[in-house]
C-alpha cells in the first residue's frame, strides 16, 4: 500500500469515527467524496495554513456541506488550526466543528454552507471578485492575482434553483480559473436519483458553455488528482462529473440508508477492519509527514507571491498604490452630503439613491454590483462604470439576469473573497426569491448593501403580484439583517454611514414615488429612530411612521394638534432603534401616550412600540390595481380616515 491509499484510509476511518462518536451526521457522501478531497488537498488546493487569510490562496466552498466532517479531518491532517480533539467533538455545542461549515467558526473554512446549492452561487461569487481584481492590478508578467476557485457539490446541489441560476450565468460569463468538482453518487436522501432527476448533467452543462470532464472511478485518489490537473489547463468554467460510490466501504455502500447516518460500533469496527486501521483518532506519522509537505509548499507560495509584490510594486508604484487602496477601509464624511439637499428635491427614493451610490462608488472602488435585469428601474447603477461580462473583467455593474436568489448568493461570495462592498437590487416584492441567501449573508456578517425598490402599494398599475405588504416583515425577522426604510435623502445617508462603520448586511427599503419634503435629520437617524416632529410638552399622541408614511404622519400630527399635544416618530431601522437606551427610548416614544403606528405593511413589529392599547394603521388585505394614490387611499392611507380611526380607538 502506497502514502496515498494509505492517507486515504486514515481519513476514512478518522471521518467515521468523528460521525459515529457524534452518533450523527452524513457518512454517506463525507466518505463518498473523500478521494476528490484528499486529491484536491494534496496536490491543487493553494494555501497557507501559517496564514489563511492570504490574498492570493485557492479558494474552496463545500456547497454539499453535509460532508463536512471528511472536510474537517483534511483540514487538520493539513495542519489547519483544528486538533484531534476538535475531530471528536463534531457536532457538539462551542465546538470548531459544527454540524455545517460555518465562516469564522472553523480555520480555514472560507464560506457557510448547509443550504444545498447556496454554495455553488457563493463560489461564482468567489470566481467574479477574483477576475475583477486581476483585470484591475495584474501586469505583464506579475498576475498577482491569479487563484482558483473550486466548489465541491453533489446531486441534491445541483437539483437547487439557486445553483442552475448561478451556473447559467458564470457560463455566460466565461468565467475562468472556476472548478466545480461534481459528487455525482446518484443516490439523494429519498433514493435513487431517478425518481426525481433524469437529465443529462454533462450536456445540460456543456450547453450553459461549461468544460465538462468525466471521471469515471471518484473514488481513485490518482484519477481524481490527474482529472482536476486537466481542469485547471482549461479556459472558462469547468465541472468534472465525479463517479462515486456513497458510503463506500461500509455495508450500506451505494444506498440511501447511509445517507445521513452514523455507523454504530460494530459497523464501524468492521469498516476500520477493512481499512486497516486499529486506532482510534490516530495519525500516523508518514500519514502527518506527507500532509505537511504539501502545508510547506503552501508557506514557501505564499513567500514567493511576497517577493513577487515586492518587485511588482517597484516595477508598478502607480498600480501598486492603487491595488493598496483597494483594501484600506476609508473614512468618508457622508453628513456633508446632506448639507446638499437641494439636489434630491422631487426625486423618488430610487433617484435618490442613485445619487447618493455614484458619490459614494466614486470614493470607494470597492462598491460592484447589479440588478436582476431591472437596472434602469431600480436605479442601482454605476455612471461610467462600465458593464462585467466576458470581455470586460473592469466593469462595476453586474448584469445578473432574472436570477433573484443566484444574484444574492454570488453577492454573498464577492463579499466573501476580500474587502468588496457589493450590493444587489430588485423590487421589494421579489425580495422572497432571495430570503435564503439574504439570510446567509446575515449569518456571516457580509458587508452588502440591498437595494429593495418599488416599496409599497402605491405601486399601484402592476397590481397585486408587485405590491410588497409582508415582504418588509420577513425582512425585519431575519436575525443579523438590518432593514432601513428611509423617509427622504437625510435618512438615506444615514443609513449609507450606519452600514459603513458596521459589519453585516443592510436592506435599503426605497420608494418609486417621489419623497415628499419632511427635513429629516442626518445626526438622529443613527439612532434608528427619532423625533422629527417633537412638541414642547408631554405628548397626548405619539405617531410612528416608516419612509414614505412619515409625511403622511405629519400631516396628520397637525391636524390633531388642533385638539392634542402631538409627537411624530421617524423609525427607519427599528433594530438600530432597539439598541438604544431605555432611557433614549422612553424618550422617543413618550409611555404616557396613546401610540400609533403607520406603516403599508402588515408588520406586527409595531406591536412593540405601541402595546396592546395602541394602534396599528396597516395593510390588512391584497389591493387591486389601479394608479398608486387610489390603491394607498383604499387600503386607508388618508389623513381623514386615519384620524377617524385614531379617534375612535381613543374613545373621542
């Protein structure tokens, strides 16, 4: 028996060991891709485990992250910063290996994965950020910027939406430097493949304008490696379709009965029996020599691409400042901004934003993105920022086609591959088709700014299908994401500084109607939420309004003036406003008084601000069609009727 077969059994044996201690997890493809892995590792994956943030290193997404527990065990056999111990605690609470790979919970795991086909869009994601920064700072004879990305997903991966999205169109990018290694096992949770998927994956492939390599034994360490080498001479984006047997080596090998499973004591004595291994959670030390020579080639890669900048940044210091500036985290002075607001009079929320971005993209280069073919609509688009395609690596604007979910999952993976601000855009009502990607994004904290347009039923003509009412709800429930609903330019840029001096995504909820004129206030919009409109003593009323029901708010506080002392609250981002004080809060919504809250939604996160003996003036029922003000003026957004609900609830 070679080093290599002999590897490959530790890491089979110390896989099922993890999963059995555990008494749970997914033997059947962590076993079953365990070849591809060790081949990959050994011989292709580019790192450094003394350093594993290094600009330049490989990039490799377990979108079938299911199997993570043979991922976990390569990645401590190659020295990573996870131990035997961390191999036994798989699955258990605090520990480095958690049931999926999680960003920033296990070295050297570059990506969250666990939703199946998320992973695939992350990588394109990856893939995209990596070429954009070659075009812009690689030079004759210095690519220092030249990695690859490789994904690794099986059957139920590719059978996602999500991942034929993200696939669809990195082959109409011609993305390069782009591998997905194929798990094709043909055996899903359920059974056989067939049941459900009886398409062609290679000719569906090579149709998308994908390379598409065949290896017919995926559980060959050799085959593996000479198959990805041929991989990695291609142009444009590459998937090697895997031949592999599920759960090979235990009884149930090729079968969905070790799908999700952990082999017991027995089976796992026999299974380690025919491995040839006796130990249990034991390296040998050839096994641990020959892993480590890879990690040192890795390190001595790595010093070499340091040496390489350095001569680069002789022969190039115009570029070089220029690729150092990239990743310095600058200061911008947005409150100056809103000193202009003459410029944003008139204009929709949309417009404004419009604005707002290109000032803002003109400082940070670090600002790319797109739409989901709604860009003149939606209005998040880079002047002279040119187009991302094939032919054209510097564009800033991303063309995503009507691919709402894969357009936030590869936002997700430009975001993950090094200090790009990306954001993403389409009307709020489609925001649904992202929700799972968007809540991933708040799951590892990514810095990506959402731009959700065409915020409410006063979108009116296109009818029910386009008026979001609980779309902002599902938004708000997901943990991590903050939803920021400005009423007018000031808000907005509030918004814009929040999201730049924090981590993690932000939704921007914007209007396709024109603003009214409301002077909101930069300084207090920080807090999420504020008085806009405050009276001199104890108020009677406090009303709370979002976006563009502050100004109908207002009007409203004036006419009950006549009658009550009268606050109005601007809330644009509610969980801003929560990690306030208690005091600051207290402030804002007086407790004494009788709280209403306005809103073209069907949130009952006003529930809270309100309490049971408040009032919530919301939508309650899908609108018609018909032009935006008739739709707002049925569903009750009038001064007059909401006044005579106010009244009637306070028994006047």
């Amino acid at each position: 028996m070679n080093i290599a077969e002999k590897t490959l059994n530790y890491v089979k044996s110390i896989t099922a060991q993890s999963i059995s201690k555990a008494a749970s997890g997914h033997s059947g493809a962590s076993l079953g891709v365990s070849a591809i892995m060790l081949a990959l590792f050994k011989n292709h994956y580019n790192f450094d485990v003394s350093d594993t943030d290094f600009l330049n290193r490989d990039r490799f997404v377990l979108s079938a992250g299911h199997a993570c527990p043979v991922y976990y065990t390569l990645l401590s056999l190659f020295g990573f910063d996870l131990s035997l111990q961390d191999l036994k605690n798989l699955r258990v609470l605090g520990s480095k290996t958690p049931g999926h790979p999680e960003y920033k919970i296990t070295d050297g795991v570059e990506v969250t994965t666990g939703p199946l086909g998320q992973g695939v869009a992350n990588a394109v994601g990856l893939a995209i950020a990596s070429s954009i920064l070659a075009e812009r700072f690689n030079s004759v004879g210095f690519p220092i910027i030249n990695n690859y990305t490789y994904c690794l997903a099986g059957d139920g991966c590719l059978m996602e939406g999500v991942a034929q999205e993200a696939c669809s169109l990195a082959g109409s990018l011609s993305l390069n430097k782009l591998i997905l290694l194929y798990d094709s096992n043909d055996v899903t949770m359920d059974g056989s493949i067939t049941i459900s998927n009886r398409e062609n994956i290679a000719k569906k492939f090579k149709a998308m304008g994908w390379n598409v390599l065949k290896c017919n034994n995926g559980n060959s360490y050799k085959a593996c490696s000479k198959i990805i080498s041929r991989a990695k001479k291609l142009s444009g984006p590459t998937i090697i379709i895997f031949k592999t047997t599920i759960g090979i080596g235990t009884e149930k090998e090729g079968t969905s009965a070790i799908h999700g499973v952990a082999l017991n004591s027995e089976e796992l004595k026999v299974f380690n029996n025919k491995l040839g291994v006796f130990e249990n959670f034991y390296i040998p030390n050839d096994v641990r020599d020959w892993c480590m020579a890879t990690s040192r080639k890795g390190k001595l890669n790595h010093e070499t691409w340091n040496q390489e900048l350095a001569v680069y940044a002789n022969s190039n210091p115009e570029l070089y400042k220029q690729f150092v500036n990239f990743f310095e985290k600058k200061k911008l002075d947005l409150e100056k901004l809103s000193r202009s607001l003459y410029k944003y009079e008139g204009l929709s929320g949309r417009e404004i934003n419009k604005i707002i971005l290109n000032e803002i993209a003109s400082k940070l280069l670090q600002i790319v993105g797109g739409t989901a073919d709604v860009m003149s609509s939606t209005g998040a688009y880079i002047e002279n920022g040119g187009n991302y395609n094939s032919a054209n690596r510097r564009g800033r604007n991303i063309h995503f086609g009507v691919r709402e979910h894969a357009m936030a999952a590869i936002t997700n993976g430009i975001s993950l591959y090094e200090d790009f601000i990306p954001f993403c855009s389409t009307f709020l009502a489609f925001s649904n088709y992202m929700l799972p990607a968007v809540r991933m994004s708040a799951l590892m904290k990514l810095n990506i700014l959402y731009f959700f347009t065409h915020d409410s039923i006063l979108v009116g003509e296109d009818g029910v299908t386009h008026q979001p009412i609980e779309q902002i709800s599902q938004l708000r429930s997901i943990l991590g994401l903050n939803v920021f609903r400005p009423c007018d330019a000031n808000e907005l840029l509030a918004g814009y500084q929040l999201a730049f001096s924090s981590n993690g995504p932000w939704a921007f909820i914007l209007s396709r109607q024109k603003m009214e004129i409301v002077d909101g206030k930069f300084k207090e919009a920080l807090q999420g939420g504020y008085l806009i409109k405050e009276a001199k003593k104890e108020p009677d009323i406090t009303l709370i309004a979002s976006g563009s029901e502050v100004s109908l708010a207002i009007k409203i506080a004036s006419e009950l003036s006549k009658k009550f002392i009268v606050n109005v609250v601007s809330m644009p981002c509610c969980e801003i406003f929560d990690k306030q004080s208690a005091n600051y809060k207290n402030k804002i919504i007086a407790k004494n008084s009788f709280k209403v809250a306005i809103e073209a939604s069907n949130d009952c996160i006003w529930y809270k601000y309100v309490g049971d003996n408040g009032l919530i003036i919301n939508i309650e029922e899908y609108q018609g069609s018909g032009q935006g003000k008739q739709i707002y003026n049925k569903a009750g957004f009038n001064e007059k009727e909401v006044i005579r609900k106010i009244l009637r609830k306070m028994g006047k």
